[in-house]
C-alpha cells in the first residue's frame, strides 16, 4: 500500500507537469483542460481515502510504522520535546594528605585529605529534559540527572569542601566525634527530616508545570525548580563560561519545591519573578539538599528576582553586538523563618521537634553583565556577589577546642568537638570574571576554521566558606574565606551543544594564623568534554 501510494504520487505530479504542455501542443480547448483537472483532484480524493481506510494486513501495519532513520515519535497528547546534557571530565588536583583541620586547634583532631586529592575520570552531568507541551497554555517538565547520585567526588571549586562550598565538622573525619553528629537524641526518621540524609535521592531534579499565554506579560509555575537566585546559580550548566561554577553560583545551583509568577515587558529587556518555597533546611547547605524532601518547618520562604537590560542591541546581518553591546544588571533574594525545635539546646537537652532553633534566615544577590561592541566586541565581562545569613544545624560546625557551645551560654552546654546550637551567622563572597570570544569579535571573520573557535577566560572567586565555633565563645561561628583564580580555554565545536573547556585553578584557603589551619595544596586542573542536545 505504501509503494502503490507513492507510485500513483509520481503518476500525478507526471500528469500536473506533462499534460498543460501536452494540451497546449494539441491546442485543446479550455473545457478538456478544466475536466482534465477536475479528474485529476478525484483521483487525489480516492487514493487519501484509500491510505486512510483500515490496513488490510498486519504486514501494511507493520511497515506503516517500522523502525529506521526519520522514523516520527508519537504521544498520546500534545508534543514532547527530549534534551540532555553530558559532561565528561578528568581532573588532576595536587597531592597532599593533610586536610584543611588537620593538627588544628587545641584537640588536634584528624583531617585526612587522602580521598580529596586523586585524579579521575568523573561523569559529571547526565541530564536528560523531557518537555510536554500538552496545551497551548500548558507545559510539563520532567529533568533527571542519574550523574547526581555520586557523593564521593571532591568540590572541583575547593576540595575542602565537600558538602556545597563548606568545611565544616562533619565533614573533617568521623573520629571528631561521630556520636554527636546530626540527629542526637532523636530517631533516624526525624534526623532524615533535619538534614535530609538516608535515603533522600538526588536523581530527580526539576519537575514543574508551567501555565502561560492568558494573562499578558506573564507565566505561572509549580512544582520542583531552581528558586530565582543570582544568575549564574540559575544558568543552563551547558551555558557555563568555566568547568564548574563559582561558590556563589553553587550556593544558588539547587532545586526547592514551591510556585512562582514570572512577568516580562519590552523583549525580556525587563522581568521579574516572585516565589514562595518550601525551603527545607538552610542556606548555608549544613542541612543539605532543598529538593526531595519533605519540609522540616511550617514557614515558606519568599523569593524574589529583578532583571533589567538597559542596554539588548544586536545586529542581525552580521550576528554581532552594535557599538554600544549588551548590558544586564540584577537584584534577588530569599527570607524565610527556617528551623523548628522542641526545646532551646537540640542537641545537650533534646525533646520532641525537628532540633534546630527557629532563625531569621535571608540571602541577597547582585550581579551584572556587560559584552560591548564595536572595535571591542567579543570581550565580555561578568561580576556577581551574595550575603547569606542563617543558622547551622547543631553538630555540623567544627569546635577546634573541643569545648561545644549553644545559644545559652558560652561553654556550657557543648558537645565537645561540634558546636550543638550555635548562634544564626552570615556569610558573603562573589566572583568577577572576564573573557574574549574570537568567533564574536572583529578578528572572527579573518581567522582560520579553527582558531575562531577559541575563547579565552579568567576569573577571581572568594567565598568565607570555612566555618569553625569561636575559642572565646563556641556559641558564635568564626568565618574564614577561600581566593580562587581560574583560567580557562573553552573550544567550541558547535557552539555550547558541542565544546571542550580547560582550566587551571589557583588555590588559597586560610592558613595558619589563631586556628593554626593547615596550609593545603591542591591547585586542580580540569578538563571538561560537553555534547547538548
């Protein structure tokens, strides 16, 4: 059936082609010319009739619908869209056996950095999008990362820090003092609740519905998404200038589970998001993950995000910036009420609750972008700053003086190597990044095939990511902050859908001074193989 429907296709579009000359040569009338067609058309109407009445055999069936290059994908409803994400790396980091903790302190606990400091093949991201558009008004999206359930790989950013972007107790060695750690004097249930540890999986990252085109300007989603932070926490991870992002941008870099209204006027060049979420746990990541848990708290936290592109121009002939380029400048936040407690010290005194103390919990960010254009197109910079402050979840602050602390008073009640119930703190860093992309700038058209594929970048990042209880007063958390330097070679081979990045990281944590913190080496070089589609 197949072939006779394609074998009477080409008999017709022959006739179309053929027989207006063949009249015209003959010099027939109007008449036969116009019945001609007439009998063509019904010819069409019985052969589509044909092709839609029942297949007379399964073997029409089954070649209607067989396997092989161009064959279609079908729904049941609406249309689906699949993207995905995969990122191989290799990574070399400097050797040294002795972590950021080690001999620290009064109690000299252990801190082993043997299993920070190996080189590696890693897959780091295998993110696949599934996207159905069921309505015109409605969209459906469904993204897993299978690459998420590894947790025994280092921070490429900083591999003292395990847990998000922070060195804290539990994350120095188990012989601290493991008996105090997260959980104590309560059930495992309730402790799964608290830091969102066990079983809690990683695999599922967004899945939310997203409702647009009715109320003009604007789109509603819910579900499990990324809250609206910063801009690059929030970016597409194939759109990344560097190999990984910057502390700042890993802080934002999580999924929560809420809803938000998103508005946009003038060609996005202005936009703004509202949001409330669950905001399970705490900014500082000592309670771990957001996303794939149930709430530990009856508050919601409020989310907003401010956009503004003074400057969006483009030229469209040649694909480049105009003279005066583009420019982004931004605002967001998140406040919430975080933590729910049964009693004032969680950890020396537990009672029935969730065991952390309610605190006032907040995060800001700013950030901006700027590519001009002109003689200068192609160069691009970025900067980005966060503050954050929140309170830890008890034993997850390392007590360099084995002395503990809580919120009523300075020594009394600690649990020797954690702090329990320290004080809310906060926290601040960002990063400032430059970069030229040869394909976008005034040398892109004059150079070979495969050196306009090149861009060059750099970029300052510092986040006071290292937190440890104060010897004067356990209660409160003393900050110290990590420099990292990158530079970094990206080659695309199709743009971000198919490219290889390099970079070099220049490591500093804090060293010596009052915690007498090891001076760790471990610069890291990464190689990064991305295909998207």
């Amino acid at each position: 059936m197949v072939r006779m429907k394609s074998l009477v296709g080409l008999i017709l579009a022959a006739l179309v082609l053929v027989v207006p000359c063949t009249v015209k040569a003959a010099d027939a009338s109007q008449a036969e010319v116009d019945q001609l067609k007439r009998d063509i058309e019904d010819l069409r109407k019985r052969l589509n009739s044909a092709s839609a009445a029942p297949r007379s055999s399964s073997v029409e069936r089954a070649l209607d619908s067989k396997y092989g290059p161009n064959a279609s994908v079908t729904t049941k409803n609406g249309k689906l869209t699949i993207s995905g994400l995969v990122q191989a790396w290799y990574y070399t980091i400097q050797k040294d056996n002795r972590g950021l903790f080690d001999k620290a302190g009064a109690t000299a606990g252990p801190d082993t950095n043997e299993g920070q400091d190996n080189s590696s093949f890693r897959i780091r991201r295998t993110e696949l999008k599934f996207t159905m558009d069921i309505h015109e008004n409605v969209t459906a999206v469904v993204m897993i990362d299978p690459a998420r359930e590894a947790s025994s790989f280092p921070n490429i950013q900083d591999n003292q820090a395990n847990s998000l972007v922070f060195k804290r107790a539990n994350q120095v060695a188990p012989e601290f003092d493991a008996a105090n750690g997260p959980g104590l004097g309560s059930t495992g249930n309730i402790a799964s609740v608290q830091a969102g540890s066990g079983a809690v999986p990683r695999l599922l990252q967004d899945a939310y519905i997203n409702y647009h085109g009715v109320i003009p300007h604007h789109d509603f989603q819910i579900g499990q998404f990324k809250p609206w932070i910063g801009e690059e926490g929030i970016r597409s991870s194939a759109q990344l200038d560097f190999v990984e992002r910057s502390f700042t941008g890993q802080l934002a870099d999580q999924r929560d589970i809420g809803a938000s209204v998103h508005g946009t006027w003038w060609d996005d060049r202005f936009q703004y998001w509202l949001g409330a979420f669950n905001g399970a746990g705490n900014y500082l990541g000592s309670a771990n993950q957001f996303q794939n848990r149930a709430d530990d708290n009856d508050q919601k936290d409020f989310n907003y995000r401010v956009l503004v592109r003074p400057l969006w121009s483009q030229n469209e002939e040649c694909g480049c910036h105009t003279d005066w380029g583009k420019l982004e400048l931004g605002m967001s936040g998140e406040m919430g009420l975080h933590g729910e407690s049964g009693g004032p010290d969680p950890i020396a005194a537990p009672v029935n609750g969730l065991n952390r103390r309610r605190a006032w919990a907040i995060r800001h960010d700013a950030w901006f972008y700027y590519a001009p254009g002109g003689v200068v197109r192609g160069l691009w910079v970025r900067a980005e700053g966060t503050w954050i402050k929140d309170r830890n979840a008890p034993g997850t602050v390392a007590d360099l003086n084995g002395a503990g602390g809580s919120d009523f008073g300075n020594l009394g009640t600690g649990s020797g190597t954690a702090q329990s119930n320290g004080h809310p703190t906060h926290v601040w860093g960002g990063y400032a990044a430059i970069g030229y992309k040869i394909s976008e700038s005034r040398f892109g058209e004059d150079c070979g095939g495969w050196l306009k594929n090149f861009e060059f970048a750099a970029r300052y990042d510092t986040f006071y990511n290292v937190e440890i209880a104060d010897p004067a007063n356990p209660a409160h958390t003393n900050n110290y902050k990590t420099d990292v330097i990158t530079g970094g070679v990206n080659y695309y081979i199709k743009g971000h859908d198919a490219k290889i990045q390099l970079n070099y990281n220049s490591m500093k944590n804090p060293e010596g001074g009052s915690s007498n913190f090891h001076n760790v080496r471990n610069n890291s070089f990464v190689v990064n193989f991305q295909v998207a589609f």
